[in-house]
C-alpha cells in the first residue's frame, strides 16, 4: 500500500513552473497580435475616412472647375471668377470653412486648406465619426490642376497626407 502512495505524489513544482512559463509565452503572443490587430484598424479607419474626404473633395474641384467654365488663370475676371465660385462651393455649398487657429505639425500647409467641418461631415455620411482632441481633417485644394491632399492633424506614425498615410505597408 505504501509503494502506490508514492506513485500519487501529485504535480511536481517543475511541472507547475513549466505550465506557468508557456502560458505567459502564450500570453505575451496574445497581447503583441491584439494590439498590431488594434494598430491596423485604426490604420485602414484613417485610410478610409481620408480616402472618402478625398472622393467628396474631388467632386467639388470639378464644380468649381465647372463653374469657372473655360477660362484660364491668364484671362481677365480668372481669379475673381474662381474666388466666387469657390466661395460658393467649397464654404456655402459644401459646409467647409478656411482652417484658421489649427494647430497642426509644420508639414501641413494650414494656411493654403480648408477645414472638413462637423457639418460637411455630416453631409458626407461621417456623422458617426468622432475626432479625437485636437484633431482635424484638412483638404488643400488645387483647382488647376483638379487635384486634392487631404491631410489628419494626428497622422499616423508620423505621417499626416493621405498620399503619406496611403504608402504605409501593413
């Protein structure tokens, strides 16, 4: 009777300190595929707002385009027909409103961008996004060349323009 009582000794400690040491490799796994899963979201969430941004803005280039009509910069009345139609598009039609007292890093040309407001947002279909403190969305226009940079006064690992944001490798 005795011999089977020394077989049923139970777990030994370095069994108990193996089993704790991969579960906390495991963990450790766990944790590190959670947040790189949490810092990709958040990547394509930016992505897509800013793609979104883009598309709208875009659509607006083309009506202040169509609005100015078949002038060029050299003809007379050029930029006083351009600032009119912009006035009415991009600020009365589209919601927007010149970014001024934004703080943003240095390579986002605040004075030459117009702010994405709450409104515009709304307009857009992004009235379920909530922006963190401080942060903005800012498209700089470019009429000529019916171009636009839409730029996130956060960013993302540094970055702050869509074409910047859109060249990050996952």
């Amino acid at each position: 009777m005795q011999k089977k009582l020394k077989e049923n000794r139970g777990v030994t400690l370095l069994a108990l300190v193996i089993t704790i040491v991969v579960m906390i490799i495991i963990a450790g796994i766990a944790v590190y595929t959670g947040t790189d899963t949490i810092k990709k979201a958040k990547l394509e969430e930016l992505k897509t707002n800013m793609l979104l941004i883009e598309a709208k803005a875009k659509g607006l280039v083309e009506e202040v385009n169509f609005k100015i009509g078949l002038t060029k910069p050299e003809d007379e009345g050029y930029q006083t027909k351009k600032d009119s139609a912009e006035q009415e598009v991009y600020v009365n039609g589209a919601k927007l409103k010149k970014a001024t007292n934004i703080s943003a890093p240095s390579s986002i040309p605040v004075s030459e961008c117009y702010e994405v407001t709450q409104d515009a947002m709304n307009a857009w279909g992004l009235d379920g996004l909530e922006l963190e403190e401080g942060e903005y969305y800012l498209i700089k226009f470019d009429d000529t060349n019916a171009t636009v940079e839409v730029y996130n006064t956060l960013g993302y690992d540094g970055k702050y323009s869509l074409t910047e944001i859109d060249s990050i490798e996952e």
